[in-house]
C-alpha cells in the first residue's frame, strides 16, 4: 500500500466532467499483423516492471487522506489488452473515429488505470497498438508508457519475477495509517487542512464553470463536453530542420508556427474571425533535466499571430519570444527533453501534459497548449514487427478547446490534434493547416 503523491492527487482532482486526464498512444506497423494472444503474452509479461499497471486505487473514508495505491486482487490481462477491427476504408478516418471515442471514454477507477487495443483493418494491410494510460500513473519515476515497455529489447521476464497481490486493507487500516500520516507529519497535516479548507471553494468554481459563457462561438474557447475529436498530420523531421536552418531558429519554433498555421487554416476554413495573436503554452525541460524520465519539465507562454498572414514573419514573432523565455526559465529551447534511444517519448510527453494541467489550474487558461517531444532516431520493434507510425493524442487542459503535440519517430514527424468535439467542427483543416506551413516555410 502506498499513498498516492499530492502531485497525483492533484491531477485526480482536476477531472470533471469535462476534462479527462489521460493520454494515448499510437504505434502502427505493416503487416503481417503480430498474434493477438502474443501481443497479450508480451503485454502481461512487460507490466510487471512496473507495479502501478497491477494496482488500482483505494479512496480512505471520509476523504481525509489523499487516496492510496493497492494490489488488485481481481487483476486481469484480459481485461486491460482488447482487440478492434475498423471498417475496411482507404482512409484513416475509421481509425480517427476509434481514436476520438477513446479519448473520450474515462478509464474505470476501480481497475489499474491503463489500457491497450490492437487495432486491425487500417488500409494498406496497417494495424496498430494503442496505449491509453492516465496520468496518475506517469509521474516521471515509477511510470512509463506501456508501449515504452514493448519493444523487442526489454526482457522483463529476467528482471522481474512474479509475486502475489497483497489482500485488499479493510477501514480500519485505511484509516489508521491517513490519521498516523497526519499526526506525524507536520506538510500533511498542513496539506489535507488546506484541502478541506478549500473544499467549499473548488466545489463552487466547478458549478460556476457549468454556467459561464463557453466564449465567443466564433473563436476558440474552451471545451463545453467531455467527448472529443481527433486528427493526426505528419511532416519530414528534414524538411523541419531545413526551415530551421534557413530563419535561424529551433525546431519547437518551426513546430510552433505549424501549430498557429493550422489553427489559421481551422479557423478561415470555418467562416471564423482571426484573432490578432492567441496564447499557446509549451511545456519545456529545465537546463539541469538528466535527460531522463525525471527531468522537471517547466512551461513557457508564447503568443501565435494568427491575423498576420505571412508565416515568416510568425515564426520570427515566436522565435523572439521562445528565445527570450528560454534564457529566463532555464530551458531547452526546441525540446522537452533530450531525444532518447528507447521509445520514452509517450512517457516524456505525458510529464509535459501533466505539467501544463498543474501550472494552468486556478489560472486564466491559454487559447491552446502544443508540446514536441523527440524520439528515437533508431527502429523500434514489437514481436520482430517494425513500428513506421507513431502518433500522440494528449488530452485538452480546462480552460482549452484545441490542443496539439508532436512526437518524432525515425526521419518523420507526427502531430495529434486534439478538439472539444462539441464545439468544433472541420478539424481536418487544422492539420491540413500544419502541413502547408511547413511548406509555405520551406518556400
């Protein structure tokens, strides 16, 4: 048994019935597709690295300790590794529509808060594996994406054997520990206060937030549902590097003036008015992050002019303010963390995610959130079967109607779109936006 951190608790808590707090994964390899009962093998055999995957969460009663992690006893693989098959379509638009529902669907917290699904029928003989992982779970040390956990040279099964799940505490117990946590130590006692404090507080900003005003309808907003809709865009990490090279900037700059882009697209595409500038924020590592999974990720603030019609000169604009931003707070201008040699980028992207939702709270939100994080420059393989794809679908922060992240894999990049499905429509612009930007760029 083992108390979940405040940190955690935190993004627990910023769940509502509007804002989720987990991310997905896509990794799409060409066929052959692998055995569905060896993608389940593998998966029981990996997730034992990582104790979080078989436990689940136990509130204390009466709330007055942050709730703790336990053994499932009724843990099942069977239960967390699906599989789905997708109309038989030349597009990817089965696969965006599978995407946006699961996005959408909040995991059980009565169960270990993961989940994976093969995913068969994508054209060209495709087929995927998505992860689907809350955030409580990827907190930078004990945590990783499941497909992190995948790929063919981890060998868990020497590492780590096989153990029994510990018998669920009854009551008393929970109780007993909280109120031994709060007596003998000063920052809880101080901390579960504060929360009951504050408890009045938060309930009344979650019923006003049900009654304002979601924003202008012909601007972005924030998200007004839980559901939501999702795109994917790509783009050669060259041709990246060439408009990089050529305005004498960082890549998060170029990838930046490709998020604006596709929102301008999204936007003019929809009969909507052009704001003069929105505000976007980056999740950036800190100079003195290991390149680890526990390097502190900090966020900068950055405005997108989206009225100014050319992109050179929006990128110029950002690249004057990310440079400037990057020396005050210490990060690393044009990357989360340092590209990897195994595939960490999902669990990289997720502390970005994860800082944002913390930073932001309580905050005037931003106008839309974009986070590039690289990956690995070497093939990465499931079963022997070559991964060609990988994209990232992160949840929207409150406040936020559209978000997008990037994720490198080999030579190409791949952006997720994120919208409120609610009050967005035609988002394909938005990533069509993001490709001629890049082109328009190069030009």
């Amino acid at each position: 048994m083992e108390r979940m951190t405040p940190q955690d608790h935190e993004i627990l808590r910023l769940e509502d019935d509007v804002m989720a707090a987990h991310g997905l994964t896509i990794a799409v390899f060409n066929g052959p597709e692998a055995p569905f009962d060896d993608v389940v093998e593998l998966v029981a055999d990996r997730v034992r690295l990582i104790p979080r995957y078989r436990q689940r969460l136990l509130e204390v009663p009466f709330d007055v300790e942050r709730p703790v992690w336990v053994d499932d006893p009724n843990f099942s693989i069977d239960f967390h590794v699906r599989h789905t098959a997708l109309p038989n379509r030349k597009s990817r638009d089965p696969l965006n529509a599978f995407i946006s529902r699961t996005l959408s669907q909040r995991l059980d917290r009565g169960k270990p808060l993961w989940e994976l699904w093969v995913v068969s029928g994508l054209p060209n003989k495709q087929w995927a594996i998505v992860s689907k992982v809350h955030y409580a779970i990827i907190d930078g040390v004990s945590g990783t994406d499941i497909i992190g956990l995948l790929a063919d040279d981890i060998e868990a099964h020497e590492t780590v054997g096989r153990r029994m799940p510990s018998p669920l505490p009854g009551t008393g117990r929970l109780l007993s520990d909280a109120v031994s946590d709060l007596l003998f130590d000063p920052v809880e006692t101080f901390r579960a206060a504060k929360s009951i404090a504050e408890f009045p507080l938060r309930t009344a900003q979650k019923m006003a937030s049900g009654l304002l005003d979601p924003g202008d309808p012909n601007q972005l907003g924030r998200a007004v549902g839980p559901h939501r809709k999702w795109q994917s865009a790509k783009v050669a990490l060259d041709d990246l590097r060439a408009v990089r090279n050529a305005h004498d900037c960082s890549t998060t700059d170029v990838i930046l003036a490709a998020v604006g882009g596709g929102i301008r697209r999204y936007l003019v595409e929809n009969g909507k008015p052009l704001p003069r500038t929105i505000d976007v924020v980056v999740p950036l590592a800190v100079g003195a992050a290991s390149g680890g999974l526990s390097g502190q990720v900090t966020t900068l603030t950055a405005a997108l002019a989206l009225a100014e019609p050319d992109p050179v000169v929006r990128l110029a604009a950002i690249h004057e303010q990310t440079s400037a931003g990057a020396v005050q707070s210490g990060a690393i201008a044009g990357r989360v963390l340092r590209r990897q040699e195994d595939f960490v980028a999902p669990s990289i992207l997720a502390q970005g995610v994860r800082s944002t939702m913390l930073e932001t709270r309580g905050r005037r939100a931003p106008d839309t959130v974009a986070i590039n994080v690289p990956g690995p420059k070497e093939t990465i393989s499931v079963l022997g079967k070559p991964m060609v794809e990988a994209y990232p679908v992160i949840p929207l922060p409150a406040g936020v109607q559209m978000a997008m992240a990037a994720m490198s894999l080999e030579d190409v990049v791949y952006f997720g779109i994120t919208s409120d499905y609610d009050s967005t429509k035609g988002l394909r612009h938005a990533s069509i936006g993001v490709v001629e930007t890049v082109a328009e760029l190069l030009a």
